[in-house]
C-alpha cells in the first residue's frame, strides 16, 4: 500500500527468532573430568548422539572445552538453559549453543564480535533478551574487551557479582550475554583450527602422492638421468 513504512524488527525481537543447532558447546571443563563424568553430565538434559572432547592433536592435551550433539533442538536449547552453571569436579560448566543459522570465519581477538553474534548471544540469554542498545555496544566490542569487561566485574569475587547482580538491573542478563559471546568467539576459533588441520593433511597427502608419482619414473638401477645417459653410449657424432 502507498505510504506504508515497514519498521524494523528490534534486536531483541531478532534475537527471540534466532533459529539455533542441536549442538551444544561445553565449556570451563575440569582436565581431570573423564569423558565419561561429562557425558553423564550431558545425559541428565536427555540423550546425547555424540560428544567430541577438543584435544591438541600433537600432545593429546585436552582444552577444556567439548562439542555435544542433541537429537534436536529443543533438547540442546534446555542444556542450555539448564546445564549451565551445573558443577563438575568443582567446576560450573559454560553451556552455549555451538551453531548459528550463518557461517563465519573466526576473527581475530581485536576485531569486534559483530551485531549477528551479538543477536545470537542475547537469544541465548535466559528470561528477556538485554535491551538493544546493550547488544549493540557489545557487538562494537571485541573477544579481549569482553574478556576485560567479564575480569573487571567478577574482580571482587563471585559474591560480590552475585549482589551487583541482584541489584543493578539487567546486569545478569549482561553479563550471560558476554559470557555468551566468548564462548561463541572460543567455538569459531576451535572450528578454524579444525579446518586449518585438514587443509593441512590434505596438502601433505598431495604431496605424498606427487612424491610417489615422480619414483615411478625413475628406474629401479640407477635413475632417469642414467638411463638417458646410458642410451647416449655409442650414437655417431656426425
């Protein structure tokens, strides 16, 4: 109809429509939990297809972190929401849902997280999203500002944090959001690497392969350049 203006969905709204994964990522992981402790952890929420506990692959030293699939995504909405904070070993695990309806690359620790990062960690965020002009000052910020920010508020303690929380409105829902965004900074960054590894084997096995097609030319008794040579022996000068 002429004259009719279209408003723009708030972020808050944005955030309330963001369709998420069935895959879970764990984070704050004591390194003396078994696999078996988280998983049973995990399955207090409702069964579990997978879990993949991140390691370095040259040591075998475990990050801390895990990836945990759901059958759908209702059920890893719920660990979300009620896995979190769940101790372990003497730790409160970090739950946040490890995929978004987008792809990204991982950006570096001095680039800001970005407004769809930002919208996806407020629909995270139990209860009411953060209002948005709240998600937008995050979305401006970057991974080490959010780890600054996270640091200077937790630095008098948790029950300190506690009562600021209880009493400086809004701040819990803050503060779950940044936490969210450094979780989604820390599952882009172990995705990178994932990709940056298999590059890396495919490259070597390429180049193994080329390696194995150029010892096929050469002969068993000696080489090609000797075969040549040897086939030169006798030929007239003319």
């Amino acid at each position: 109809m002429e004259g009719t203006t279209t408003m723009p969905m708030s972020l808050a709204a944005a955030a309330a429509n963001c369709r998420c994964s069935r895959v879970v990522f764990v984070g704050n992981i004591p390194f003396h939990a078994s696999e078996k402790e988280l998983r049973d952890a995990c399955e207090l929420i409702g069964p579990i297809r997978s879990l993949r506990l991140a390691a370095d692959p040259a040591t075998g030293k475990r990050k801390g972190y895990a990836f945990v699939e759901y059958p759908d995504d209702e059920t890893a909405r719920s660990a979300v929401r009620n896995l979190s904070g769940h101790h372990l070993r003497g730790r409160e695990l970090r739950v946040n849902l490890a995929g978004r309806h987008y792809r990204r690359r991982a950006r570096g620790d001095n680039e800001p997280v970005g407004l769809e990062d930002a919208i996806h960690a407020a629909s995270l965020v139990s209860g009411s999203p953060p209002p948005d002009p709240v998600t937008r000052y995050l979305a401006a910020r970057s991974p080490r500002e959010l780890r600054e920010m996270a640091a200077a508020l937790q630095g008098d303690g948790p029950q300190t944090l506690k009562l600021l929380q209880e009493h400086v409105p809004g701040l819990a829902a803050v503060m779950e959001q940044v936490r969210n965004l450094l979780d989604m900074a820390a599952a882009d960054e172990a995705a990178e690497e994932a990709k940056s590894k298999k590059r890396a084997a495919a490259a070597a096995e390429a180049n193994d392969d080329h390696r194995a097609k150029l010892a096929k030319v050469e002969v068993d008794d000696g080489g090609f350049k000797d075969k040549i040579a040897v086939s030169g022996v006798g030929v007239p000068c003319f």
